[in-house]
C-alpha cells in the first residue's frame, strides 16, 4: 500500500560553498532514501532550500564586499549548482529569503503567541565592541560551566549536550575575531519550551526504532529545557508581526528560529508552485510520514525544538491552545541523524584548509563515485575519516571491478554472439539458486533502505553483483561455442541478474543506473535527475532565483525484479566506470588537502 512520505532535509546555509562532509550529512542519505521510497510506489514531498539569514551570512559579505543580498544570491546558486550536480531529487530547493517563507514564518509564530508559547524577556545579549553588532550564540565559545569543555558554544555544549546561554559561558571569547564579548541587557521573546517537556516525552517514548545515538541524545536534553531566545538584535532577517516590534530596524527573528520552519514553507512554496495551494497537506497531517535528515550537531533543533514549534502551533503544549492557520500538523515520524565525515579525525574546516569542495570534487570523479562511498562507508552511525586511499579502493573495486565489470562483459557477450537478450532454455539449479537470490534481495535491501540503514543496503546490493560475477567465471560462457542453447541460458541469466541489480543499485548510482538501463537497450528515463531553473518569487515584484524541482513521475524504475525483454537490441556497451590512478590513494588530486 503506497504512502505519503515527506522528505525534509536540512537547509545548507548560504555563507560560502558546501563541501563534501555537509552532504554526506543531509544531501546522499535524504536523495538515497526519497529514490528508493518513489521506486516502491509512494508519493515522495522531497524539500529544502538555502538557510540565508543570521549575523555569519553579513560577516561574510563585509568580507567579500558586497551586500547580505548579494551574497546569499552568489551562494544560493553555487549550493543549487552542486545539489544539482549531485542528482539530488528535491521537488522543491529553494530558499529563505521569498516572500512565501517569510509569510509562513509569521504566520507559524503568530499562532505560538495566541497559544501563548511565546513570553518576552531580558536577557543579557553579546555584542562585538568593534563593529556593535549582535554576536550569534553560536559564534561565542568558552569554557562549559557544566562539564568544563573547552570548546563549548553560546547555545550548547557538543561535548556535555546542554543548552547554554553565552552569558554563563567562562572565558567567552568571538569566533569572528577572537575578542572578548560585551553583553547588555535586551529585551527578546522566548519560546517557552518547559511547556513541552511533558508532550516531548511522551512522544519520544513512541520513537523506539530511532537510532540509538537521536533518541538518547534527545531523551537526556528534556529535563534540562529552558525558553530558548526565537529573536535578536540584527537588520538581517524576517521581521517579527507584532505592535512594539515590528517597526524595529534592529529586532528579527532568530535564523535557526525561521530555518527550521523552512520545511512548511518549502511545501506550501511547491504546492503554490503545483497549481493546488492544499497540495501540501497531504505530506504533513493524517497518516503521512515525515523523515528529517541532517548532521548530528542539528539534532537537538529537529527532535526537541521544531517538534515544539509543531506542538505549539498545534495547541497541544501545556498551555493547550487552538491549531493555527495550517491546522493539526504531524511531528517527524523519524529524525535521521548522520555522524561527522571527517579528514585525518577532524571535521571538515575551511579556515584550516581541510576541505573538499563539492564542485571540485564533482568536476573530477563525477556524482556516482561519491554518492556510493558515502553510502556504503560514510558516517552513519559514527564519525568516519575520509582518505583518497579508501575512495580510490572503493571506486577501483566495487564500481569498476564488480559492478562495471559484471555489466561489461554480460552485455559484450551477449551482443557479441546474439546481438541482442538470448532465449534461455533449460535452466539449471545454478541458474535458479542465481535468479532466487536476485529477486530475494529487493525485500532485504528495501527493508534496510526504509530504516535508512544504507551501508547494509548498499552492501547487500553488492553481495547479488559479487554472487553474479562468480557465476559467470563458474559457467564460463564464453567456452560455450559448442552449445549456444546453454550459453543463451547462461547470458540471458546474467543479464536478467543485471537488471535487477541496477534496480537494486538505483538509489545509490542514479546516473550510471540511466546509462545501465540504456545498455541494456532500454529506452525512456529510468531514473529522473532534477532541473535547475530560475523562477519567479510568488509574492516579492521583479526577484527571481532558481530552484531545483522534477518531474520523478516519469522515471520507469520500480522496485522490484522485472522480467527482461529476450529479442530486445544490445549494442557494445561502453565501460561504466573508469578505474582510477592507484597513486591518487596517497595524496589526492593537485587541488585536493593531503588527506591519509
């Protein structure tokens, strides 16, 4: 039975290129799992856009000259460019800064005010001395009053977990230039979060197949909840609907405060864009299903804030209260949580140099390579260090040796001695024991696809490739000149197990599951890649940007093991994937950091 599933994957934030740990994060597990929940039957709402709005993003424009707008504008499109490149299927990436977001986000908070979830409130707020402007929590670091990290931010603590204020921090310090903060007294609303603790926890109780590190991470934060600031004292962001606020140049929402609510606005702005404004409500009430994928340092915002934010806005907080202008809207089914992908055992940093850009790493290897080693050795469940010498292995001996190889020479063979799928004949108990295994493998890999469980998906894909190569160095084909019925029956076997494989593989190499499909003289579109176009803002006269969406409904792949055409064509196939220098594994490409 088909399912509306939601897609909501964390929104990349626009103050400079993303690179390769940011999308092992958010980006190849989001598209993995969206693909292969299209190619069983359900309706798929994958969304996201640029995060544009928060101090970081001014701070980097001043460094490169230019306005805020400009530089969300230069980032949005070099973020979409590499989304795009990557293959990821969004139905709707767009961004933070329309007219239809900023209307979703005042709207959402109005309803937390007449529910009464949000309380005003002085607070002791950072500034920087040499420029006076707010300093964002997260840009403040100290020392941990609670456990004595070192490395503790102005809104939690990686090392302990606990939400902080920067004020308690000792020895705080900017991360923007290193100077001591001064903090006055400012007035802020606050989302009263102690007012979910009770629904939190109840909920979470229900969330039991979670992955362990999200749900105990989540579970050991609800005790220690505190209103938790959704404005600040900056001229760059979405103004606040309220009398006494409105009017201040200096008063707008808090950007992790309007980023998270970039989900709704994200299905509303593609409903919109469908031609029916309701059309999101079938991906966000009733028996939908709702997936937020992310890195683990944003935890905390999808299992304990946003869910508050729903909470709130439903009416279903302690307060109680009346469902907003969106009506009863579903918490996450499930919160999927990727570990750090790091470079010799420190996570990806700009500043020093250990980073590997998407688009360098795209224009070189292209999208497939990538999007499998994320896949079958990223950072699932834990923190996993990324070296050229892995990437090449996996690359060399999975994609070109096994899989590559396996499509190369069943097709050659078969196109060299028929010229198109052989007729087999009198099948065998290694063809059949063949054949169960490919087809059982669809129940095993999806099993593990719905749990988001990708390296034991990916691996038991592998393992029907691995199992059909062996068979044909068992059968050797190519020595049955002599008895072209058993040598029919051999390739035709082979050649059916390499069109269930690239089902099987589908989610994980779309592109070269598209040129599979066309070797295998298929026609049509397989697998669907988005399109990268430039629209109209809905609501905001003369401002465009460009969104990735696609029409998916179109593609052919299905879940599921499809008896191949025997007569149709076979032309020579070109190879799959080109093996790399094994002397890249020691140092990368010239443009690359060394990485070991």
């Amino acid at each position: 039975m088909s399912a509306s599933v939601l897609t909501a994957v964390a929104w990349p934030y626009a103050n400079g290129p993303r690179h390769i740990g940011h999308v092992s994060g958010f980006g190849v597990p989001s598209d993995v799992f969206s693909r292969y929940m299209r190619m069983s039957g359900n309706r798929v709402l994958m969304v996201s856009g640029s995060d544009e709005h928060g101090t970081p993003i001014s701070v980097q424009a001043e460094k490169e000259g230019m306005s805020t707008r400009e530089l969300v504008d230069k980032y949005h499109r070099v973020i979409a460019n590499d989304l795009h490149g990557l293959g990821l299927s969004y139905d709707l990436f767009t961004r933070t800064t329309t007219g239809n977001h900023y209307q979703v986000v005042q709207e959402l908070f109005l309803s937390l005010w007449r529910n009464g979830y949000v309380v005003p409130k002085t607070e002791m707020g950072a500034i920087s001395p040499s420029t006076g402007r707010t300093l964002p929590d997260r840009y403040i670091e100290g020392t941990c009053p609670i456990c004595g990290y070192d490395g503790a931010r102005g809104d939690q603590c990686d090392n302990c977990g606990n939400q902080l204020d920067p004020v308690d921090l000792k020895n705080p310090r900017s991360r923007i230039n290193g100077e001591v903060p001064k903090f006055v007294e400012t007035e802020h609303l606050f989302l009263d979060l102690p007012q979910f603790i009770d629904a939190l926890g109840g909920w979470l109780q229900t969330r039991a197949e979670w992955r362990p590190n999200v749900l105990k991470f989540s579970q050991n934060l609800i005790g220690d909840l505190r209103p938790r600031a959704i404005t600040r004292d900056l001229d760059w962001g979405i103004p606040i609907p309220l009398d006494g606020w409105r009017d201040q140049p200096m008063k707008r929402f808090y950007v992790w405060f309007d980023a998270v609510i970039g989900y709704l606005s994200a299905s509303v702005e593609w409903a919109r864009r469908s031609g029916d404004e309701d059309a999101w409500k079938e991906f966000w009430t009733g028996d939908a299903q709702g997936y937020y994928f992310m890195g683990k340092d944003n935890i905390v915002f999808h299992s304990l804030i946003w869910p508050s934010l729903l909470l709130g806005q439903n009416g279903q907080g302690a307060k109680g209260g009346e469902p907003g202008a969106f009506g009863a809207l579903n918490l996450p089914t499930e919160v999927v949580s990727s570990e750090f992908l790091t470079m010799s055992g420190s996570k990806f940093s700009t500043s020093r140099g250990t980073v590997i850009y998407v688009t360098d790493f795209l224009k070189e290897f292209g999208p497939d390579a990538l999007r499998y080693f994320i896949s079958v050795a990223g950072p699932e469940n834990q923190d996993t260090d990324f070296t050229w010498e892995e990437f090449v292995r996996r690359t060399n001996f999975e994609l070109a040796n096994e899989w590559g190889n396996l499509v190369n020479r069943s097709i050659s063979m078969a196109h060299k001695n028929v010229g198109a799928v052989p007729r087999p004949t009198s099948p065998t108990q290694a063809d059949h024991e063949l054949l169960a295994l490919s087809k059982q493998a669809f129940d095993v890999v999806g099993g593990h696809l719905r749990r988001s469980r990708f390296k034991q998906a990916s691996s038991e894909a592998m393992k029907v490739v691995g199992a059909a190569n062996r068979y044909l160095s068992d059968q050797e084909p190519w020595k049955l000149k002599d008895d072209p019925e058993r040598r029919d029956t051999v390739l035709h076997t082979a050649l059916q197990v390499v069109q269930d494989a690239n089902a099987l593989l589908t989610p994980f190499l779309p592109h070269s599951a598209q040129k599979v499909h066309e070797a295998l003289g298929g026609t049509g579109v397989w697998a669907a890649q988005p399109q990268l176009t430039d629209v109209a803002d809905l609501d905001v006269p003369d401002r465009e940007y460009p969104v990735l969406t696609g029409d998916y409904a179109a593609e052919q792949a299905t879940w599921a093991s499809t008896p191949i055409e025997v007569g149709r064509p076979l032309a020579k196939p070109a190879p799959l994937f080109a093996k790399l220098d094994p002397e890249l594994g020691e140092t990368g490409p010239e443009w690359a950091p060394i990485v070991k």
